[in-house]
C-alpha cells in the first residue's frame, strides 16, 4: 500500500481525490469512491442549503464510515454563506474552496476541525495560498478538465509548487490512469486530484450523452476558453477559462469574445466539460473500478525502484 500524507490523514488505501465537479460528482458519486478507498468529493455550485444538506448525507451514509468532503467556488460564496453553515454542521473532512476570494471563510472552516483545500494554477496563486493558511494545495495544470488557469502544464506547475510550499501539495491535470498516479507521485505529489477519469462513473449524475462523447473521446478532442461561459450566461471571473470536449459554438467565437458578449448569441448544444485525459477514459465503470485502476500506480513505482536498484533503467 502506498503511504502519503493524503493517505495518513485520511485513512485512505488510494491516494487519490475526486474533484469536486458541479453537476457531476454529487453524494453518491463522491461516497462510492470514498468507500472504495479514495478521498470523494461532492461538488456544489449554487442552491439552496438543504439540497448541500442532502447531498453530504448521501455522501456519508454511502461512504460507510470513510472520510468524504465538499468542494465549493469562492466567487459564489458572497450572499451564500448558508452553504458554508451546512459544511461546518457535516462531518465532511476535506473542504476545497477555489476560484475567487476564498481567504474570508478559511479560519471559520478550520475553527469547525476541516481541513481546507485550494486549487492553484501557477506559482504565484501557490505562494499566496500558502500565505492564507490552507492546508492542502491542488496544483492544477492547464490540461484539467473543467474550470482553472490554463497558464501551466501539470508537471512543471506541480515540480514548480513542490519548491515554492511546504504543505502537501495534489497534482491535477490529465490524470486518468495509476501510471499517470505513480508519475506525481515520483515527483513528490502526495497524491492526484482526478476528475475526468471520474466523469463517466457510473454513480455520476453527468448525462448519458456526455458520458459517451468523453469516452469517445481522444487526447486533442478538447479546448479551452471562456466562449462556452459567457454563451451560457453564467459570470465565471475572466481569468478562469474551461476545458471542455470541442464544441462548434467555441470554435464559431473563440477569439471573438468581445464581439460575443456585445451581442449574445445563445449556446443551443451543452458543453461537455472534460481534460486531456479524456483520451484515456474508453468505457463508464463504477467509481470503485476506477479507484482500483488508479491504485496499480504501486504496481508501477515498485517496478521503477527495481530497475532503479539494479541499474537497468528502461
């Protein structure tokens, strides 16, 4: 079994996290990995409290005893300081707050014993997450799926992290396999923070639909921008784009945001949100076959310390 301070912590057998993707990874889906011996996490954009309330019950009742948590957006949380009320009140372990000013309620989530979480996508956010006080910090290459920075690939933002911070520190971003796991973890990650791979689950609530493109899917079959937000309507902070399967309404404006936003024109297809690795995603499975597939990163270090000792290489 691998051990990291992400496992320690939390009494995991994977070190391995579900992103917290709105619209994707409610309770069940962030139970049943927490159950299969990963760290889930629910993800909640806007609503009402109780619909929060509702899905981390569904997460702890399904997680049977393991840890599980929540991950919320900081530029939603003026006005909607409800939600932060229902975490405190759960017993969700693990609490990531990103994209936006999420400086104001950290000391009220660890005063209640969470530990919290941000995502960073460059050194800069790092150094000032580390400033804060956050425990934990996801550093987030432009390859991810979904919302983020898209400034730095995961591997030098994650070596670059890994210099700047002294607290543990996931690697997110085009991870979908337990080679890529057994990758940042080489590199002194203490863990990955995976999405994608996570999208097609059969316990995540993403569309039928959209599970079928992302498997369909191949390592170039994504794009990243802001067109599909400002299509939607939804005010996302312009400095966050997101990655999402191509999309003929991203490839008609991108580049043209301006002109878009000074005369909308309304999106008539979804965005399916999804990273690189979504090449490496064939078929839905259920979360627990995912978490197995990601723990064979043990299969893969133990191999590289063999050839390591004997001097083989290759």
């Amino acid at each position: 079994m691998i051990h990291t301070w992400l496992t320690n912590t939390f009494g995991l057998a994977v070190p391995v996290v579900s992103a917290p993707m709105a619209g994707v990874s409610g309770g069940a889906l962030a139970g049943a990995v927490s159950a299969a011996g990963g760290l889930g996490l629910v993800g909640f954009a806007a609503g009402r409290p109780e619909q929060l309330h509702a899905e981390l019950e569904t997460a702890r009742t399904t997680a049977a005893g393991k840890a599980y948590g929540v991950g919320l957006l900081a530029w939603l949380l003026p006005g909607n300081e409800a939600l932060l009320d229902v975490v405190v009140e759960s017993d969700a372990a693990l609490i990531s707050l990103s994209f936006g000013p999420y400086a104001p309620y950290v000391e009220q989530l660890q005063a209640a014993g969470k530990l919290v979480a941000t995502q960073v996508g460059t050194v800069d956010d790092a150094r000032a997450a580390l400033a804060i006080g956050v425990d934990l910090i996801v550093a987030r290459g432009g390859e991810g799926g979904g919302h983020g920075r898209n400034d730095v690939a995961t591997l030098p933002l994650l070596q670059a992290v890994l210099d700047a911070v002294d607290v543990p520190v996931l690697a997110a971003g085009g991870i979908g396999t337990g080679r890529g796991l057994a990758a940042v973890l080489a590199a002194g990650a203490a863990g990955a923070w995976v999405g994608t791979a996570f999208t097609v689950a059969t316990e995540a609530t993403t569309a039928a639909e959209a599970k079928r493109a992302i498997t369909a899917a191949g390592l170039t079959d994504t794009t990243y921008t802001t067109v599909l937000d400002i299509g939607r309507g939804i005010p996302w902070p312009s400095e966050y784009g997101g990655r999402a399967l191509r999309h003929p309404y991203a490839e008609k404006w991108h580049g043209r945001e301006d002109e878009l936003r000074a005369d909308p024109e309304p999106m008539d297809q979804p965005a399916v949100w999804a990273g690189q690795a979504a090449g490496l995603v064939t078929a839905p499975r259920s979360a627990a076959d995912i978490v197995r597939e990601l723990a064979t990163a043990e299969t893969y270090l133990d191999a590289i310390a063999e050839r390591m000792s004997r001097g083989t290489g290759g």
